[in-house]
C-alpha cells in the first residue's frame, strides 16, 4: 500500500520571521501548496502587503497571487501564552495565532541574535523547528545558541530575489533550496517540491554555505555597480572583480583547510576563468551565466536604495575573518568591506562606481 505524504495542511503553520524579499517569496510559494502562513516583518513591507497583497513569481513564468486580506501580517512577533489566554476579538490584520510547525528564518545575519530571542519569548514550544535561510555560514548555530530550546537547522537559498514594489517577488535566478538533512524536517521537503521550492536534504551543509558565500562575493560588487545583474556580468571590470574576491577568498579557504561545495553547474576555479574571458569570447563561453531576468538585482544593492544595513560582514567581512583567525590575509575582501562601509555611512543610495575604478580599488 502506498501512503500519500503529508500536506502543509497536516504538518501545521509555518512562520516567516523577517519578511523581506526572500521571506516573502518563500512564504507566499508555501501558502501556494496550502501551508498556514504568518509574515512577521518590518512596517514598510507589511504595509504594502496589506495594500496590494503578495505575488510571487519567476524567470520561467510561474506566478502566485495572494489577496490582502487572505494574509496573516505581524510587524511584532505574536505571543503564544498571551494569544491563547486573550478573549479579545481577533482583526484581520491580528488573526488567530497558533504556535507554528516551521519558522522560516530570514532577517539578515545582523538581526539573528534578536530575532532567536524573540522566537524564544513568544513562547514556541520546545523543540519547534526553525530552519536559517540567511547568508553567511554561522548564523544557524548562532541562533541555536540563543535559543536553546528551539531546533535550528542551517539552510541555503541559491537564489537571487527582487522586490518589484507593488507586493510583488521575483526570483531572477536559477537553483535549488538546500536544508541540513534532519527526519524532523524531511516531511516539509514534499512540500516545499508540490510548488516552485525545489529542495534538496543535504547531510553536512557546511562545505555548501561556504560555497554559496563564495557566489555571494557578487552582492557588494552589484550593488557598488547600480547596475542590474545582467548588465554587470556584460561588464568585464566587473566580473574581474568578482574573480579577484573569489580567487582570494578560496585561497584562504584552501589554507585554512576549510572544505567548500560546488554549487553552480561548474567549479569555482572554471568559474573564474569564464569572468576573466574577454566580452566577445565571454558572451559565447559564459552563455549560461547571461541566463538572468533582466530585472534581477542583488539584495545588497536593495540595501542601498533603501538605506539599510548592509550584509557585508557576513559576506566579504567572513573571508576576512577567517583569514585573520588562521594568520592570513584577505586584502581584497578587506577593501570590499570599506568600501560597503563607506558607501552606506555616507546616506547609501544606488551605487555609481565604474568596474574600472572598482577593480583599482580591490587591487
């Protein structure tokens, strides 16, 4: 006899805690398969939200609309204790809480701390699930750290995804979800398969974070460029920086004996080969590469237009520090740093660097 996996309906809610453009495309592909979906996030997104509703969408031309008034939105993390004991009439905009199955977590790195803190005093249940789909390679332990009682497991998103304004997200690129391997999670994995969140189960997920760190050098390049995704990889000062940042972050790597994955269709050391070709070779080689929605940008450059806070640290700022707790140096990454730095302190704003005058500055 063959048994049917569970529904999202059977495996309970799912909260997005920090929803942002990646919390809202996972989240609103997960309500596609039926899930019960809490956004927790900022004012600014939840207010469009509330106005326009969500659409998430794709470069293959997959598509899922949300209306407003279907969507649970917190801008505070709800408390469990005080939902259940409260008598008060529920509002659209506050509907009935119910401790979640699965916490989706993405606020950036910087926010880890606080949002595990929260998760905690909302009152989860022990041993609720929380899977990090955040950049860098620490913050699932870091938030396993500050909320004990929760199990956290370390996930990976490949993927770029843009807020086109108007409550609607766009993944402008290519890849598969990865999840530590975990029988607590394994049920989801149907789930998140039933719509367009291919998921992989991944036994050490380490090596794959570095891996993704790696591809992730790109976000402060994009975003000091002001350009679209595309648009700088037609650029050849550009895609050398990416090479340089890349190249010196896998030295550091390969000395301090740290493993890392392969995560696009290629090795990393080919990779850099392809950026480094010339336009008119590029263009034939790297075709694959050009494969990108013309509106995709990195999430980086929405922190500039935005004047947010930027990831650089756990990006750029990780190579570096590794570096430095092996006795190494990543001068290159280092630069990248300050210049992110000095970008954001002086208000932020698109970036205006040509990819000449970037590759200078790196080197």
């Amino acid at each position: 006899m063959t048994h049917n996996p569970p529904s999202a309906s059977d495996l309970g809610p799912v909260w997005i805690m920090g929803a942002g453009s990646v919390g809202c495309y996972l989240g609103g592909w997960l309500a596609a398969a039926g899930a019960d979906v809490s956004f927790i996030g900022r004012p600014r997104v939840l207010e469009t939200l509330r106005r326009d509703g969500l659409t998430v969408s794709d470069m293959k031309n997959h598509q899922h609309a949300i209306p407003a008034n279907a969507l649970k939105l917190f801008e505070a993390l709800p408390s469990l204790e005080l939902a259940a004991a409260s008598s008060t009439p529920q509002t659209p905009q506050t509907p009935p809480v119910q401790p979640p199955a699965l916490v989706l977590l993405t606020v950036k790195g910087s926010g880890t701390v606080q949002a595990a803190k929260e998760l905690v005093a909302a009152g989860l249940p022990a041993g609720t699930l929380v899977v990090s789909f955040q950049n860098g390679v620490g913050n699932a332990e870091l938030a396993q750290a500050c909320a004990p009682s929760l199990k956290v497991l370390a996930g990976m998103i490949p993927y770029n995804v843009a807020d086109l304004g108007h409550g609607v997200f766009h993944r402008g690129t290519t890849g598969s979800l990865m999840v530590q391997d975990d029988a607590q999670f394994a049920p989801w994995q149907a789930v998140f398969n039933s719509t367009q969140l291919q998921l992989k189960l991944v036994p050490d997920l380490k090596p794959v974070q570095w891996g993704k760190l790696l591809i992730n050098l790109n976000n402060p390049v994009n975003a000091l460029s002001g350009l679209t995704l595309l648009q700088e990889f037609s650029d050849w000062y550009f895609r050398r920086c990416l090479a340089a940042l890349i190249e010196e972050a896998m030295q550091v790597l390969r000395q301090a004996q740290v493993p890392y994955a392969q995560v696009l269709a290629v090795p990393p050391e080919k990779f850099i080969r392809v950026l480094r070709l010339p336009n008119f070779l590029f263009k034939w080689v790297g075709k694959k590469m050009l494969q990108i929605d013309p509106k995709a940008s990195s999430s980086m450059a929405d922190d500039f237009a935005l004047g947010r806070t930027t990831e650089i640290e756990s990006l750029c700022g990780e190579v570096v520090r590794l570096a430095q707790n092996n006795g190494l140096q990543a001068p290159r990454n280092a630069a990248m740093v300050r210049l992110v730095q000095a970008h954001t302190a002086q208000g932020a704003g698109p970036g205006k660097w040509s990819g000449k005058a970037l590759l200078k500055a790196l080197n």
